[in-house]
C-alpha cells in the first residue's frame, strides 16, 4: 500500500513538473552577432502523414539527445482520433530536426521546442537559430536568438535565425514562416542579393518570393553598420531579381546626404567576381584651366549583366555647358576572348576670362583591345586601338594622369588571322597610326602558301640533304590614306626638294609646337596673339588635309609578292651551318613618282604636274637658302640663289605600275663556347662566355627602271637613284653584293647557392645578357652615286644586375665616313658625306671627320620595394597565380598602369629610371634629350598611403610633370586627394584634386586600390 501510495505521488509531481516547464515565447533582445555553434547533436524526424499525438511528453538530457530519435507509431497503444488533424495542414515531405541542448515535445499544442544550436530541415529550406519552435498543426515554424549571459560584452543575444532556402540566406532577429503558404514574418533582417546587401527592420514575404522590407538599406558594404548605403523607407525586393523603391537617399557614415531620387530601380544580378551593378557617385570640383566652370564628373552607372559581360556609363556636366559621356564596355568568353571597349565623347565650351570670348571643340576618343584566348590555332581575332581626336588628352586629362598627358602617338591595329589547311595561311588588317596633328589609315590583306618540298612528300622525306629544299608564296598589300602633306625632311640632305623645307626640326621646335597648340586653345589667349601664333605654328608644322575627298584622293594602293626559295642547307666541319636561298619580288602600284630637276642658272622656269597644279622656281641672289611658299589655289613658289644647287620637282601621276627584282643569298653561323674555371673554394666557380658570329651575303641586280629613276639632284651634275614608287619597296635601284655580320656575345656565371631551402648547389646567374656587334658592306656601291660601301656599325647590349632588380639597356650607331662643309647646299648643315673613312686622314688634310657617333640611347631602370631586400627572394609583381577572364584582364590593366593603382600590402616601393639619347649626322648640331624620372609609395598607416611621381629634365634644366597623392582605404570606399604642384611646362596646367568612390570588388580581391585624379 505504502509502495502504491509512493509510485501515485511521484507520477503526480513528475507531471506538475513536466507541465510547470511548458515554456512561453521569451522576450527578443536586440543587437547580436552572426556566429552559431555545432548545428548537429539532436535529430528528430517526422514521417509524411505520421501521427505523434501518442509520443510521451517529456524534456530530454542533454546525452539522450546526442542520439538521433526517430519517432515512430506504438504497434500497442490505442490510436486516439486527432480532432485537430486537418489533411490540408499535413507536412509534404520529411521535417528533420536537431539540437545540442534539449528537446520539449508538446503533444496538446503540437509543438516541438529545440533548444541550443536548434536546427530544422524541410525540404530545400534549413532554420537555425538557439531556439525553435515547430508548430506542425499550423504547418509554421518559430526562431529567435537566446540571451547570452556568458559575456559580459559583446552582443547579447546569441543564436539568432539564419534561414535559407534554395541557397539564400537571411538573417534575423525573428522569423516565423508558414511551411505551406510559404509565407513569412522577418524583423531585423539581413540578406545577401547578388553583390549587395539588404537590411529591413520588418519584412514580409509571400508565396511568389516578393519580400516588403520597412526602413530598408541596400549596399555593397559587408559589415553589420555599412560605410554606406541606400536609405527607403519602403523596399520590395522582386523575386530575388531586383529591387524596386519608394524615395531614397545615399547615406555615408550615418550621415544622411541630401542626393537621392523619387524612386529607384536596381537589378540584383547572380553574385559573381566581374563586379556589383550600382551607381557610381562620381566627384565634383571647378575646371580653371580653361574657365569650363565648376563640374560633376565621373558619375554613372555599372551594370554586371554576368560574369563575362559588364558595362559603364559615366558622364559630365560643366556649369559653362561643357558636358561629356562615356561608355565603357568588357567582355570574356571561357577559353576564347576577353576585350575592353571605350568611347569617350566630350563637347568643351571654354571662356575667356573676360567672357566674351568663347571656344567650342567636339572631342573623342575610342579604344578597344581584344585578344583571343582560343585552343585553336586555325584562327584568331584581335585589336588594339587607341584612336583621340586632336586635343582630346591635352583637355580631358587631369596633370595627375602622367601617363596620357605625355603620350603622343596613338592608333593601333585590327587583325584577324585564318589558316586552311597546313600551308595556307591568310590575314586582314586595318590600322591606324596617328600623331598630334596627322593620321595614317591602312587597310591591308596577306595570303600565303607555308613553305614546301614540291618534289618529296613530307612522309617520305627521312632527313637527307636535298629534302630541306623549300618553297612558298606571300602576297600582300592594300590600300592608306593620310593626311599629312610632307614639307620638311626628318634628316639633312644634299639636295633640295620643291615644298619640302631640308631642316629638321630641333627638340626645342618640337617642343615650342606644343606650347602653341595649347596657347590656342587657352580662351583666355586674345584674338589678335592667337593670330600671330598660329602663323609660327604653320612655319613649324607639318600642313594636313583638312577635306576628306582630298584625303580619299592622296590614297596609295599595292600588292606585293614574294616567292622565297630555300635550298638545301649544308654542314660544314660538323659546326657551321650553310643556308642559301633565292627569293623573286614583284609589286604593283596606281601611283607612280616623277621627278623633274630644275636647275637655278636657267632662270625662272614652270613645271606642271600631273594634277594640274604649277610649280614656278624662280631665282632671288639675295636669298639665302630655298623658301616655299603655297598659294591658295594649291600652286606652289619655290625662289632660289643662282649658287643653291638647284631643286628637284617630285610628281605624283596616277597609273599602274610594275616593279620586279630577284635577289640570291646566303648565310654562314655557328656557335662557340669558352670556359673559365677558378680553382679554390671561392663563390664564383666558372664563367661561361658564349659566342654566336653569323655573315651572310646577298646579291641583287639593278632595278634601275623597276623600283629607282635615276635623277639628277644638284647642279654640279651628281645623280642618285630615288624610289619610282610612293612608299615603295624593292631595291634601291644599282646593284648590290652586300656581306653582312654580326657578332653575339653571352657571358654567365657558376655560383655557390648559399640557400638552405634550396635544392641546387650551384647557381647560373648573366652578367651579361647580350652584346651585339652587326654591319654591312656592299661589295658593288657605286660612289659617283653617292653610295657608301660600308654601313654603320651598330652596337648594342642589355644585362640586368642583382637578380632582376636593375636592367640596364645601351646601343648606338657609329658613322665611319667623313663629312666636309656642303658649299653648294647651304642649307645642309650636316654637311656633304664623302666615300672616305675618318681613320685615313689627319685634320691638316682638311677634311672634318665629325664624330664617329651618329646615334646612342641608354636607359637604366630599378623598381624597389622591401621584398627587394629580403635574401633569397626575388622581386614578385603584384598580380600573380590562376585566374579567371575578369580578373586576368584587371591585371593587365594594373601591369600596364602602374602609377594609377597601389598595393597596400606592400609598406613603400620605389621605381627611379634614367634616360639619355644622343642623335647627330655629320656636322650638325647634336641632338640630346636626358631626363630623370621617380616614381612610387609609402604607408603612412597600413591604410594611408603617400605617392609620388617627379623627375628632372637635364635639357631644359627645370622639373618634369610633379604629382603627389594620398590614398586612404576605406573598406569598401576609397579616398584619394591628388595635388600637382609642378606641370612641368607651362602646357599644362597643375591642380588639385579629391574624391571618395566604392571599391570596386575586383580591386579589393587584387589588394589594389585604383588612384583617381584630375584637374582644377
């Protein structure tokens, strides 16, 4: 009875204890973390259309719920009918449950409460969260996060609800979401669309996965309080595919800016690397320079349409009315291409300072690269293009953009390449090459045959001598056009040539073209000076076409081909190589140059051209040198002294021509090795200098009426032969035997590696690259021809020192004949070349030897960084190992622009080159530029960098283009402030410059930040 008495009680107060410890919904703290624990310790799982009503009510320990629990029917208990069962509130697949803390089954309010690291999986859908609740009577499941008391900082929640479904993730604060409806509650929520980041206070989501956020935020920020973001108080978020929003503003730093737009459309793409579509919020500032007015530049829009595929529209407006837009397009395919596509329209209205006086000027600039990433080799397309109109760098680009500023030539080349078969091969291009004023177009084709044995099949051929016999076919051509007018030569000559003025221009002419092309274009130049500079202007340069039916008609069409014939080549002594070959030429041209010489001593005389224009020479005893001068019908005056030697009156006439020629030749070459061993137990163990001479000879017979007319140029009766053809090829025009050779020098050295880590003993280092030694001499040149036997001499070698760190590269040219005054031609200062070498006479013979130095470049460039100092690494770029299309292409961006990005893992770096060039024929005045440049970075904080870019020219004796920045990384901005003390010449105006952008996400996976400056 005591025993009965004792089980009734215990059963009593175990169920007031189970039932006192129903719990109730807690209270929600705010604020939290992310992080959560082991997800799996409990799993429950209940079966399509089970019934649970009969499972024992019960709070199971924290080791019982380790185990797995299934729940399943009790073969022996008696079904009890569910009054509440509804067939549409049934479960359509299995829901598995887990838990690390503990688990309350409540069979009256069918309620599964999981407690600790609570995990719930129906489907495609998966709930975390420290606390559970799973309604399956409502088909409906409840989360929130629990207080964490074991932290007296940090957040004080834990746990909260992280929900996914098909591979979305949410995070929250609360959710309650109805499994069938597929309808849910959210407060607090934080979700991941594409790129970018949603935030809503109170969110509701219905069955077609639209979601209604209240006081949202949208971002590319990844951090719980963004840098910045987009601010509504109303967000629908369309089927994960875009956002669509009421009035909206951009906040920065929980600063609310007054910039924003009634409503807002933003397309949520698939996340990927290419980038996140958003709007780029550009900068502001005031063009002095040419009074433009204060502007709103570089803002727009990017749009990442995939992973291969993304565009950016930017734009300008200038209070003055200047305005521009721009388009900016890259595009990859996997395995086949990748390219970048740029158009940059700008229309300037420039003020003078007084402002009645205004410049307008339309501007341009288009670039496309594109190269083939493709495994077939039959085929390939690609581009690289940069053309500008004139002016377009010098009014668009900031003095920080060293870069572009000091370019000077532009242009490019399209080409596509197609091979049939094993032999033949055919190709198209259009290019362009274009200067600062002037522009050369061609658009050329080649077809050829690969070189053949015609008489053994390449399966029976088995490696004899008379197998290596080879024959092929090129043929080329095309059409180009320019507009350029020739009208001064680039070198001295010993003869005149109607409109073409014999000096070449000086650096300091070059340079005084630039400064008016500027001052030109200034608003605040007055009338009357631009008057008088524009005059100075066309003494110095070139004229151009400026119609383009005349440009159309200044066209020169050719085709060209070749039939290059190898014969078998032959060993000699086992180590030298003899190789002759025979070669045919023809060329066809519809131009054809006819020259008329004019000698003074007749008097005035008038040569007609083929196009209907008249050249009147006249002579004037006062005058000093030749002067031409253009008339407005295009007829030229040439006036000269009776003692100038005369002119020479070039024709164009318009027909086809022919030209063919043959030439034979041959080429003998080995290679020889030397080597120095040193004894002892020193570092240096041996050196190794490899030596490869070549001579070949060539002859070709005279062309003369082929390819050369020969034509007298002075009047005291001395002829040359000049080209027949308007960019012509083929020969020269006499007869040539010419024996050429050169001579390549490699030196290296064997050393002990003092490494620990590494696996060789010995290390191969060069001391010196190469060192080249090459000339000619024509056995048949003709002096009365004014031709020269022996050629220059050219020299030239490269080296790198200290593993890669200094390159140094140096070659010239050496002029071994002697010059004397020209008497005739005043106005060849370089002087007449005569056939005699400098080292046969003495100075009392009186003939001036000049220098034997005619031509020398030599450079010298370092990059150094802390990676340089470090022993036994080696200087590593900053873009390296796999990766794909996008980001290969962001890499060469970044390699062929260093100066506008930097690299905030590396503390400073610090690139220094040195150039010198010396130019001089004959007796003329030498012709030197010499310039320092340097360039680099250092950290101020581990996200404050300081650059710097400066030089010094030794010519002009003043600093080159200075710039100094600060770059300060933000997260996910950046802040850059760029200032240009120094413009280096008074062609460019200095400014000052600040801007804050978004990251772009490539850059931040390259660890760079892109440098941004402009112009005041």
């Amino acid at each position: 009875m005591n025993l009965r008495l004792y089980l009734i009680c215990f059963f009593c107060f175990w169920a007031f204890n189970v039932v006192a410890q129903r719990p109730t919904l807690p209270a929600i703290g705010g604020g939290g973390g992310r992080t959560f624990g082991s997800p799996t310790s409990t799993q429950s799982q209940f079966p399509k259309n089970q019934n649970t009503q009969n499972a024992n009510n019960s709070r199971q320990p924290s080791k019982s719920a380790a185990k797995k629990n299934k729940i399943v029917r009790d073969s022996l208990s008696l079904v009890i009918p569910d009054s509440l069962k509804s067939l549409e509130n049934q479960l359509e697949t299995t829901v598995e449950t887990f838990s690390s803390d503990s688990t309350i089954l409540d069979i009256e309010t069918q309620r599964y409460h999981l407690y600790g690291n609570a995990q719930v999986v129906y489907g495609e859908i998966e709930l975390k969260a420290d606390y559970i609740m799973l309604d399956w009577g409502r088909s409906e499941v409840y989360a929130h996060g629990m207080p964490d008391t074991t932290k007296k900082s940090g957040p004080p929640v834990k746990g909260k609800p992280v929900f996914t479904d098909g591979g979305e993730t949410f995070n929250s604060d609360t959710i309650r979401y109805n499994f069938k409806s597929k309808k849910a509650l959210v407060s607090k929520i934080v979700t991941v669309q594409g790129d970018g980041f949603v935030q809503g206070q109170l969110v509701k989501k219905d069955a077609e996965d639209n979601m209604y956020l209240s006081k949202a935020k949208y971002t590319t920020c990844d951090l719980a309080e963004p840098h910045f973001h987009i601010a509504a108080k109303k967000i629908k978020l369309v089927n994960k595919k875009s956002l669509i929003s009421g009035p909206f503003n951009f906040v920065l730093a929980d600063i609310p800016l007054p910039i924003g737009l009634p409503f807002g459309f933003f397309p949520i793409p698939k996340k990927q690397e290419i980038g996140t579509s958003g709007f780029i919020m550009g900068s502001y500032g005031e063009q002095r320079r040419d009074n433009r007015g204060l502007y709103f530049k570089d803002f727009g829009y990017y749009h990442a349409f995939n992973e291969y595929l993304s565009s950016t529209l930017k734009g300008e407006i200038y209070t003055y009315g200047s305005f521009g837009v721009g388009l900016n397009t890259t595009y990859s395919k996997k395995y086949k291409y990748n390219g970048d596509f740029n158009v940059q329209f700008n229309r300037n209205i420039a003020y003078s300072s007084t402002g009645l006086d205004t410049t307008k000027s339309n501007q341009f600039n288009i670039r496309w690269s594109h190269a083939p990433r493709s495994l077939r080799s039959d085929r390939s397309f690609s581009s690289s293009m940069d053309i500008v109109s004139n002016g377009f760098n010098r009014n668009n680009r900031s003095s920080a953009d060293v870069q572009n500023l000091t370019k000077n030539n532009f242009g490019g080349t399209v080409n596509y390449m197609r091979n049939f078969g094993r032999f033949v091969t055919t190709n198209s291009s259009f290019r362009v090459d274009q200067s600062s004023n002037s522009f050369r177009s061609s658009l050329g084709y080649s077809f050829g045959i690969k070189q053949f044995n015609p008489f053994i099949p390449e399966k029976k051929q088995i490696g004899r001598w008379y197998e290596s016999f080879r024959v092929g076919l090129d043929v080329s051509g095309g059409v180009s056009v320019t507009n350029a007018l020739q009208n001064r030569s680039n070198s001295y000559t010993d003869y005149n040539i109607a409109g073409v003025d014999n000096k070449p221009l000086s650096t300091t002419q070059q340079r005084r073209i630039e400064e008016i092309r500027n001052l030109l274009a200034d608003p605040n130049v007055s009338t009357e000076l631009k008057v008088i500079y524009q005059k100075e202007l066309s003494k110095l340069e070139s004229p151009v076409l400026t119609d383009w039916g005349q440009i159309l008609k200044n066209n020169v069409i050719n085709t060209s081909y070749t039939v290059p014939i190898v014969l078998p080549n032959l060993k000699i002594a086992k180590y030298l190589n003899l190789t002759p070959s025979l070669s045919y030429r023809g060329d066809i041209y519809t131009k054809e140059l006819n020259y008329t010489f004019v000698n003074p001593t007749a008097g005035i005389q008038t040569v007609t051209k083929s196009n209907g224009k008249v050249v009147n020479v006249g002579v004037n005893p006062a005058a000093d040198s030749i002067k031409n001068e253009y008339l407005a019908n295009g007829d030229l005056n040439v006036t000269l002294n009776q003692n100038s030697g005369g002119v020479v009156v070039v024709d164009t006439i318009s027909r086809p021509s022919f030209g063919q020629t043959y030439s034979f030749g041959t080429s003998l070459n080995t290679r020889m090795y030397g080597m120095y061993r040193f004894s002892g137990k020193g570092k240096v163990q041996a050196i190794r200098h490899t030596i490869v001479p070549s001579i070949n000879l060539n002859y070709t017979p005279t062309s003369e009426g082929q390819y050369a007319s020969k034509v007298q140029i002075r009047s005291d009766d001395v002829y040359r032969f000049l080209p027949r053809f308007l960019n012509g090829g083929g020969s020269s025009g006499s007869a040539s035997g010419n024996i050429g050779f050169s001579l390549t020098n490699q030196l290296e050295a064997k050393i002990k590696n003092n490494s620990d880590t590494s696996e060789n003993v010995f290390e191969k280092i060069s001391l010196l690259d190469n060192l080249n030694i090459g000339g000619g001499y024509n056995l048949l040149a003709k002096k009365e021809l004014g031709e020269f036997a022996l050629s220059n001499i050219s020299i030239g070698t490269s080296t790198s020192l200290f593993k890669n760190l200094i390159s140094i590269n140096a070659n010239g040219s050496l002029d071994p004949y002697a010059y004397e005054p020209d008497k005739l031609v005043t106005s060849n200062l370089a002087g007449a070349r005569i056939p005699v070498f400098k080292w046969n006479y003495k100075p009392e013979d009186g003939v001036v030897k000049a220098n034997y130095l005619s031509s020398f470049n030599f450079s010298l460039n370092t990059n150094l960084s802390p990676k340089t100092f470090k022993k036994g690494e080696a200087a590593k770029t900053t873009i390296n190992g796999k990766q794909d299309p996008a980001k290969e292409a962001m890499s060469k961006i970044v390699q062929a622009n260093p100066l506008e990005y930097v690299d905030f893992s590396v503390p400073w770096t610090m690139g220094i080159s040195y150039a010198f060039n010396y130019n001089k024929q004959g007796l003329s005045e030498a012709r030197v530029t010499q310039s320092i440049s340097i360039n680099g970075d250092f950290s101020l904080t581990p996200k404050f960098k300081f650059t710097y870019n400066s030089g010094w020219d030794f010519e002009f004796k003043q600093v080159t283009l200075t710039n100094f920045g600060i770059v300060r990384e933000l997260h996910c901005w950046s802040m850059s402030m760029n200032w240009t003390p120094i413009s280096g010449s008074n062609i460019r105006g200095g400014g000052f410059f600040f801007t804050m952008q978004p990251k772009s996400s490539l850059l931040k996976d390259l660890k760079l930040t892109k440098r941004r400056a402009g112009n005041f």
